[in-house]
C-alpha cells in the first residue's frame, strides 16, 4: 500500500513525501515488457513471438526508467487526490529511492492554489462615468481629420505658428558635431510638435534663405541619453516658408476618408457611430478596471510563485514581441513585471473563484454581439465573422472578454454604483 506524508512550508508551499511497494512498480515493469514483447521487431525472432527475457535483456534498463516515471507521477497525482491538494503548477521531484527490488520512494514538493472566500462584494463603492457624444463632440473631430491633411502653399513672408519651414540644419555641443544633429531639406511644422518645442519655436520670424542660430537644451529625459541635458547650438539655413491651410469639408475629403455616398452628412455619421463606440468601451473599460479593483482590494489573496514567475515571463515576452526583441539578451528586466503580474494572477484566481461560485456561464448571444460590433468595422462583416467562427483561438479569446463583461456586470448588480457625469472630450482626453 502507498505510504503519504504531508508537510506544509509556508501558506501555500507542500513537501510530500510518497513511498510506493516495490511490487507496483516491478508489476508495471513486467506488463510493460509482456506488452513489447507482442509489437517489438528484433532480428531472428518472428513478429510477437519475441521472448519476454530477450526483451528485458535488451529493453530492460529503458523500460524501468520510463516506468519509474509514470509511477511517479501516477502516485503523486493520486496522493494529492487523497490528501484534496490543488497544486498550482507541476512539483518538483526529489528521488529518495530508486533502487531495484526496494520501495520507491520520492520527494514532491510544490505549491497549491489558495483558498478563496469572497467577501466584501455588496459594499463595493463603483463610479459608473456617464457621457454622450455630442454634435460639438464631431465638430472636433472633424476638425481634427482637416488638420491631419493640411496643404501647403508657399509665401514671402516670415514664418508663424503653424507655417511650414523646410530647412538645413547642423548641430553642435561644445563646438563639436554629434549623431542625429545634421538634416537636410527638413520641413518642419512650428508648433507640430514633432522637433523639440525650442526648435520650433526658434523659426518663428524666419524667411526663406535666412540663417540663423538657435541655441537650446536637450531635455533631461530625453530618449538618446547621450545628449539628455546637454547644450546645443543648431546653425539653420531656411530653404522655404510655406502657409497652411486646411482642406474643405467637400466631396473630395469625404473620399479620402473612403466616404464615396452621402457626402459630409454621411461622413459626420460614421464617424459618430465610431465615437460612440469608442466611448462604449472606454466607460466599460474604467468601470471593468474599477470593479476588479475594488474586488482585489476586498479579497487580497497570496499568489503561488509558480504562477507569478510563469505571469512574469508571458510579459516580459509580449513586451519583447512589441519591441522587436530577437532573442532573450535584449527582453526588458523581469523586475518590472513583478507587480503588474501579481496583480494579473490575483485576479485571475478570484474572478475564476466569483465564476465558479456563482454559476456564471459564457451568454453565447453576447459573444455572437461582440463579433458582430467587431466585424462592423471592416469593410466585409460577414467575412470577419466567419473567420472569428472558424478561428478556434479568437473565438476562445472573444469568450473571455465576454465572460469578463459579465462579471463585471454580476459585481455591479450587487455594489453600490454611483453615476458621475462625464463628457466625450474628458473621457477620451480628446482636444486637450
């Protein structure tokens, strides 16, 4: 009979010692070889009719290893069944005997999933932000799309706010050229933002064929730290001033936005229909955030080591991804990602325990509503659905994010949720 025993290291750490006959394991060892003996090929003998002693004489060393591994963990999943463990994550084995003929006998030591009772649901405290999307809400953004398509005429006088100066320029720090400090024939937008504000507004008064120098400081967090706080002496020749002016809200601008019925109204609708749908999932966005906040902040909960550092390394390597990273030298730090994946795995182990507890099943009418507002971005809907309906991991991923939902929908049943007015512009920092 197998012997158990159960130390706890810790809140959620077990050391587990498991003893098992060495009768069990010479058993499978011999049905093992009886079954090889029925399939295995060797030269001399006919198809099955392979002696079970010439097999263990040539198989015998590698069929003990791979029954010492079954056993092992065939036993350890039954002792954690019997002693009612949930191990987070695979153990980590410690052979303490693994001689012929003698009882097998192993260490397993590893960590379990905390036990979780909710509680503090129905006093949650929620801000649910309320806003509508406004005429002047789409004036802006209409405005915003002219801005982002300005034409450029050229004039004779000097440069102002929001000109165009395309010019020649070459850096020096203590008198001496440094990388990234020369240009040429560079149009710059003053007051665009896209060259250090100092620049920018050293154009300011400028005409074409002018020279000049402007003097400046590189900002102390500035993204080449060689030459953050550092000053410089930029000597800039003007090639051309140039004026904007912002297109017509016409037929040929709706056209450029792929608006080619319906003109400036139906141009003003879809873009409506976008910001409204913006706003939808930014306000479920904060209110998600503030729930599974306030839910974590109720029920703190201690995060097995094993699934932190597995959180830990799925950030660092989406975050690799993102930064092109090619091999595992150039991936961020682990240390960041410390807290943001213990707060990940935190409320992954509570919002599983309120599902379970609760009885919440995906709504699949919700999933089929998601993919359809999804699919209405794109010009052919009815091709992206069938691709979401035919993709197993985007369906499961759109699952998710339904079951979320509703979870937050479950917390805000119970909670006491106050409404706080808001508008678009706030919300989506748009026009600030």
């Amino acid at each position: 009979m197998m012997q158990v025993s159960v130390e706890t290291t810790g809140t959620l750490g077990r050391r587990m010692e498991i003893q098992v006959p060495a009768q069990r394991v010479d058993q499978a060892i011999e049905e093992r070889l009886k079954s090889m003996s029925r399939t295995v090929r060797l030269k001399g003998f006919r198809p099955g009719k392979v002696p079970v002693k010439v097999v263990r004489q040539q198989f015998g060393q590698q069929v003990r290893q791979e029954v010492l591994g079954s056993v092992l963990q065939a036993s350890f999943e039954e002792a954690v069944a019997e002693h009612k463990l949930n191990p987070a994550g695979g153990p980590r084995i410690e052979p303490i005997n693994i001689e012929q003929g003698q009882d097998l006998k192993f260490r397993a030591i590893f960590e379990v999933y905390p036990d979780i009772e909710l509680k503090g649901i129905e006093s949650l405290e929620i801000n649910k932000l309320v806003a509508e999307v406004q005429p002047a809400d789409v004036d802006a953004m209409l405005e915003s799309l002219r801005k982002q398509r300005p034409e450029f005429s050229s004039v004779e006088r000097a440069a102002d706010q929001n000109d165009r100066v395309t010019v020649d320029f070459a850096g020096t720090i203590d008198g001496v050229a440094f990388d990234g400090g020369k240009g040429d024939n560079v149009p710059v937008v003053i007051g665009g933002g896209r060259m250090l504000k100092d620049f920018e507004s050293g154009l300011v008064g400028v005409r074409a064929g002018d020279e000049k120098s402007i003097n400046l400081e590189f900002p102390k967090d500035y993204q080449a730290t060689a030459l953050a706080g550092k000053a410089a002496v930029f000597a800039i020749k003007v090639r051309s001033v140039e004026q904007q002016k912002l297109p017509e809200l016409n037929e040929e601008f709706c056209t450029a936005y792929g608006v080619f019925e319906g003109g400036v109204e139906q141009l003003r609708k879809e873009i409506e229909d976008n910001m409204r749908r913006e706003l939808t999932e930014t306000i479920r966005g904060r209110l998600k955030q503030q729930a599974l906040d306030k839910l974590l902040a109720a029920n703190p909960v201690e995060v097995p080591q094993t699934l932190l550092e597995s959180a830990v390394r799925d950030m660092q390597m989406d975050m690799g991804r993102q930064m092109g990273a090619k091999d595992a030298s150039q991936l961020p730090p682990p240390a960041q990602f410390i807290e943001p994946a213990r707060r990940r795995v935190a409320l992954g182990l509570i919002v599983n325990e309120l599902i379970k507890s609760a009885g919440i099943q995906v709504d699949q009418a919700r999933v089929l509503e998601r993919i359809q507002t999804i699919a209405s971005q794109y010009p052919n809907p009815e091709q992206v659905i069938r691709a979401y309906r035919e993709n197993a991991d985007a369906l499961r991923q759109v699952n998710g994010l339904v079951l979320e939902d509703q979870v937050v929908d479950w917390l805000t049943e119970r909670a006491k949720v106050t409404e706080q007015a808001s508008s678009f512009k706030e919300l989506m920092h748009f026009g600030a």
